[in-house]
C-alpha cells in the first residue's frame, strides 16, 4: 500500500467516527480512508495492542547478542559510573541463559559484594540480562500484569510496576500509587486531555503511519504521559517505532523518561532492535538517579 506521494497537499481534516476525542488527519490519511483505509477499526487496533509489551516478552524466548550501554549521571550532568558490555543470551530447550562476551565499567556501578548500585541498573538487568539458568517463560500478555504483581513484596513489586509502565505505555497499571489510573490514554477521562493525530510519514527508510497523543496545553501539568508516537507499518499495523515521555511527581517518589524503542520482524515474530533511554528517577528510600542507557540488539 502506498501512502505517500512526492507532492503533498497539506490540509488537514478531523475524523470523529474513530473515537470519542477528535482525530485530526493528514490528506494522505484522508486520500487513504477514501480508498478504503478503515480509520475506526485502526484506532480500535492501537487501542487494544499488546505487540509492543508482547516483543519485549518474546524476546527472552530468542538466542541474540546485545550492545548495553548505561551510563549513570550526577546533578551536573557528569558521568559517575557506567557499563559498557556485549552479552549473548542462549535459548535452547526452553531454557534462557546469558554470557558476557566483553564488559567496562566504571565509578561504583557494582557494590562492593558486586551487586547493582543503581536502581536503574537492576531494572535494566531485570529485563536483558539473565542470571543464571531460567526456564519455562513464556510470551503471552493476557493477564500477564497480575500474575507478575502477585506475591510479590513492595519492592520487587514497584520494579515491574515501573517495567510496564516504561514498556507497556498507554496503558493501565495496577496498584502504582496516585498514577495508574492517568497512564491509560485512550481512557475517556484521560483521553479528553490530548490531541490526537494520524499521519503519514517516512520513518526508518519505510513509509508509515504515524499516530501522536499530545497533551492539550491546559492540561500539560496534569498528564503523566507527555508524547506518545508511534510509527506502524500501513501493510500489516505492525509497529515500526514508538516514542515517548513519561512525567510525575508524588509523594515518596517523582520521575522524568524519554524512550525511543524501534522494533523489527525476524521471522514471525515482532522483536526489540533499538532503544534509547534518558530517565531522572527519585524513588522512596532511594537516592535520585539520572541515568541513560542504550541497547542495541542481534537476532
């Protein structure tokens, strides 16, 4: 399906069959839907997605070798501790296990006794490195949010709160205190607070849809979500690329996220190739952490 063209018109019109909130799209959208291009059932398609939390998931179920960059700040911005490594997770037999091929590190990243020193690090360690041997995981998101949570203690708990907050955007998180309930944006009391946008637009080499939620200014102060792109593939709605911002301030904790994610078919499967982090992190009875990290990964 081509959804651009080298001369563009660009007038825009406001579609309000897909949603309850006004979507304004481009005249490429509009020459789309006038073909055909069925904007409602799209809409209906991002709101209901689990392929971006689900890539994630499968990706401990796949053998790849992955670039990690972290790199752990102080107030003036300066480098205090950092990791630099390549890792290779193996997955044979049902089970998942890692090998560290080549690591730097600097400043007090590890602890004494060669734990995590930093909050971020251990979140980030928690999703793409292995310890050990771990086995019988599996792929599947439905309902994955409460058998995570349950039996958990506070703490264990508050990571993969923020794990799915940070990798599962947009939508509802159980039990995060004062926020989970302003995450959902396509939530009719949240949903009211943004504008939303449907584009066409060349992303990564390719010709994609773009789809933004962007709060409306007024309620700029009230969102925790302040950009949310994503980038789909207009043959198969896979998604391409999101990116996106995430801001809070609470009692005990307040944060700060940027994330660039791309994603990429290998073989049958929507996979994690790209991401990009900056996050300024304050969490109860931890110390504030400004933290960046990439990673690139291989299949």
């Amino acid at each position: 399906m081509t959804v651009l063209s080298a001369t563009a018109s660009f007038a825009q019109e406001t579609d309000t069959t897909a949603f309850y909130e006004n979507i304004t799209l481009d005249t490429f959208i509009v020459r789309a839907r006038n073909e055909g291009f069925d904007v409602p059932n799209f809409i209906r398609l991002i709101k209901e997605d689990t392929t971006f939390y689900k890539a994630f998931k499968t990706m401990r179920l796949k053998s790849y070798n992955a670039e990690n960059y972290i790199n752990c700040l102080n107030k003036k911005g300066e480098s205090v501790a950092s990791l630099t490594s390549e890792t290779k997770q193996i997955y044979r037999g049902g089970c998942r296990t890692m090998n560290t091929l080549e690591e730097k590190v600097t400043g007090d990243f590890y602890t004494k006794k060669g734990a995590y020193n930093y909050f971020t690090a251990q979140l980030y360690a928690s999703l793409f490195f292995t310890s050990g041997k771990v086995c019988n995981e599996n792929n599947t998101v439905r309902g994955s949010m409460s058998r995570e949570l349950s039996g958990l203690n506070r703490v264990e708990k508050s990571k993969i709160q923020l794990k799915l907050l940070m990798f599962n955007p947009g939508a509802n998180i159980p039990g995060l205190p004062f926020i989970g309930n302003k995450v959902g944006i396509f939530e009719p009391d949240v949903a009211k607070m943004y504008d939303f946008s449907l584009s066409a637009e060349m992303k990564n080499g390719v010709e994609t849809y773009k789809f933004a939620a962007i709060p409306k200014p007024e309620y700029r102060k009230k969102v925790v979500i302040n950009r949310f792109v994503t980038w789909f593939d207009p043959n198969d709605y896979a998604i391409i690329a999101r990116d996106y911002s995430l801001s809070y301030d609470a009692l005990g904790y307040d944060f700060d996220v940027d994330m660039y994610v791309t994603l990429r078919q290998v073989g049958k499967d929507l996979l994690p190739s790209f991401i990009q982090y900056r996050g300024n992190w304050k969490v109860v009875t931890k110390a504030r952490e400004r933290v960046n990290f990439k990673a690139e990964f291989t299949y």
